[in-house]
C-alpha cells in the first residue's frame, strides 16, 4: 500500500518537474529569439547613429597629406588615415565629414556602368537613307570614313585627318542621321551622348563621364563618339560664377583634354552637332579638335524631293500623288518635318479607311505640320524627329 502510494507521488513529481523543464526549455527558446532581435535592433540602430562618409576625388598625394576635391569642387589639404593604404592621384576616396580625413579607398570597381548612361549602338544607316546632302556626305566619307577605313593611305601621303568634325544647322536636317551612316559605314560602334545632359543629370561627375566615355570608345574601336547639342557644353562663357557653371567648364575642359589625348590617325572619332555655332566656344573648333566645320542646311527643292522619296519609299501612293510637285509646297521644311508629314498623310488615309495615300492627304499632312510647325514652335518636328 504504502509502495503505492509512494510510486503514485514520485509520478506526481516528475510529471511536475517535467512541465518545469519544459516551460524553462520554451522560455530561453524564446529568450534566445528576444536577445537576437534586440541584438538586431542595436545593430540597425547603430547604423542610423554614423554619420555618413563623403566621397571625394584624390588630387594630389604629399607623404601622409593629399589634397582632395569634394563633389561641389572645392579642395581640401587633409590626412590620411594610416589604415587606408598607398593612395594615388585619381583615387576615389571617403573621408570624415567633420575632418575630412581619408578613412577609405573606394574599391577598384567603376562607380558607374557608363553604358547605362550613354546610348552604344552599331546603327545600320545606309547613306541611301539620307537625301539631299551629297555633298556633306562627301566631306564626311573624306574626314571620317576614309581615315578609319584607310588610315596607311593618310600616313603615306603624310597628311593628318581631323580628329573630329562639327556639323551645325537647324534642328531636324540630318545631323544624327549622317553621324550614324558614317558608323555604319565603318562599322564603328556609335556612342551617343547629349551634352545638355550630360551637365544636368550628372553634377558633379560631368568630367568623369566624359573620360569614361572616351575609354568606353578606346575599348569598343573602331568608334565615333556623337556629341549632341554640344553648344550645352560648348558655349563661350563671359564669366564663370556659379558652382553649376565651373561644373559644365570642367567637363568642357576634360572633353578638350580628351580629344587632345588621342591621335589623329586613332580609331576613335569625335563628332559634335549644334543649331547654335554662333555661340560655340572656339577652342572646341581649334585645329587639331573639331576643326572642320560641315553646315547641314535646310532642304532646297530638288533635296526635298530626295528626301521625300526616301520616306514615302514604302508607302502606296495613289495616282494622284506627284511627288516633285508635293516637295514645292514643303518651303522651308527640315528632313524631319518631310518625314513628319509623310507620317501624317498616312494617318489621314486611315481616318478614312484607305489603304493608299492620295495626294489629298498629303496636303492635309503638310498643313498640319505647318500648323504645328507655327503654333509649338518646333516641337511637333522633335516628335517625329
Ligand atoms: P537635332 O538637331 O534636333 O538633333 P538632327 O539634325 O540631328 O536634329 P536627325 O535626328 O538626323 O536631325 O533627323 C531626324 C529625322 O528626320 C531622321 O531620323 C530622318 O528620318 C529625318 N531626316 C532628316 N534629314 C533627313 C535627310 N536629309 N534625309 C532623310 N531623312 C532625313
């Protein structure tokens, strides 16, 4: 009996010293899992506590100083912390805010892929796609696509190739079209770059795109760099006052040094477009840089018909439709109002459920650009552009 009862209690007890066991088991699981995330938090909250390090451009090494350059431009003479290792002109540093001591080296790898900014193309323009510019198609096989197609030939009768050229005339005549047959043409790879964004999109990193861009065209050679809307980047200056404008003169400068780096005879070439040389500065135009200067002008009569066969090439015209006569009535149109009114035109046949454009609708085209042409002011063309 009294083993019994004694068995019963010792039962009594280990189940109750195993509930215990079990409930302090489950409370450091728990415990446990607190003390991490706490952990965690401090961690994070650690990170929101350290002020953020500032990166800036080594300019100059003297022992254990340097002088550094911050993004707004202005230089530093500051230490070097002892853990950053050996440092040298060009290296991308970060620094103490308060101090501006060198705490870092950026790694080696790019700060950003200059690709993603710049537009690289192999463009398959023939020079059948462009009408009414023989003669600047001429130059332009001449100073570009001859000494990249056949620079022994240069060196044997001794004469040197620009290294670039500058084509200038109002927006929407063929400028991008020529650039990007002469790289067809070459089979060079194209590397399109807006100078006007160039100096608002990247602040601060203008002069290092523009160097970027420049090794980006060594490496993919043969190249021809097209600079869009130089005048952005090119424009004399009376005085440089603000930050922004020593920004876009640094990228100028680092563009002068560019194309003065490489040779004549190199496979990469530079060409620059503008609707404003009147207001260029002239050390881009300077010999030995974008010294041939090629206008693009408007179409005349018998070019508005080349132009306009070229872009209704693929359309079905009506009897009615007589081409030479329908170029007399586009005065003063550029390249791209001509295609803009061959667009038009054909969307009037639509309307009507047409499948061949008609002379009508032609009319109707170019009035509407014309109209647009006067109402926005240009922007119509940039549409269709
Ligand atoms: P912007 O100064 O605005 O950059 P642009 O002079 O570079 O203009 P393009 O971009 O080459 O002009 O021309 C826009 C479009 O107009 C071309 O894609 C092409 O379809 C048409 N175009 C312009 N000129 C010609 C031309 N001479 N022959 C055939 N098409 C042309």
């Amino acid at each position: 009996m009294t083993t019994n009862t004694n068995n019963k209690e010792k039962n009594i007890l280990d189940s109750v010293i195993y509930s215990y066991t079990s409930d302090t088991n489950q409370m450091n699981e728990e415990n446990r899992i607190l003390k991490e995330t706490v952990n965690k938090l401090k961690e994070e909250l650690d990170k929101f506590k350290t002020t953020p390090l500032m990166v800036c451009d080594v300019r100059d090494i003297f022992g254990k100083d340097a002088i550094i350059r911050l993004p707004n431009g202005n230089q530093f003479y500051v230490t070097v912390s002892e853990e950053c290792g050996k440092l040298k002109p060009g290296d991308v540093v970060l620094t103490d805010q308060k101090n501006l001591t060198i705490i870092r080296k950026m790694p080696l790898t790019k700060q950003f892929d200059i690709e993603s900014f710049v537009i690289v193309e192999k463009p398959k323009v023939p020079w059948s796609a462009i009408g009414g510019l023989d003669l600047q198609v001429q130059e332009i096989k001449e100073v570009v696509e001859l000494p990249l197609k056949r620079p022994e030939l240069f060196k044997k009768i001794g004469i040197t190739p620009p290294k670039g050229i500058l084509l200038y005339g109002k927006p929407g005549t063929g400028k991008t079209l020529l650039a990007k047959a002469v790289a067809a043409s070459t089979n060079s790879t194209f590397i399109e770059v807006v100078a006007s964004e160039l100096v608002q999109k990247f602040i601060g990193e203008g002069a290092k795109m523009v160097k970027e861009i420049f090794e980006l065209a060594r490496k993919k050679a043969p190249s021809i760099i097209f600079i869009d809307e130089l005048d952005a980047l090119a424009a004399r200056r009376i005085e440089i006052g603000t930050s922004g404008e020593r920004e876009v003169s640094r990228t100028f400068m680092q563009l002068l040094a560019e194309i003065d780096g490489f040779e004549p005879l190199d496979n990469v070439k530079v060409i620059g477009a503008t609707n404003r040389k009147d207001i260029l500065d002239p050390a881009v135009i300077r010999p030995g840089r974008l010294d041939r200067l090629i206008h693009i002008p408007l179409p005349k009569k018998e070019a508005r018909l080349e132009i306009l066969k070229i872009h209704s090439g693929s359309m079905s015209l009506g009897k009615d439709v007589d081409l030479s006569n329908l170029s007399a009535d586009m005065e003063d149109f550029s390249g791209a109002e001509i295609k803009a009114a061959c667009t038009e035109a054909g969307y009037f046949a639509i309307r009507e459920n047409r499948t061949s454009i008609i002379r009508r609708d032609f009319l109707r085209g170019i009035e509407k650009v014309k109209q647009e042409e006067e109402a926005e002011g240009g922007d119509y063309m940039r549409m269709f552009g």
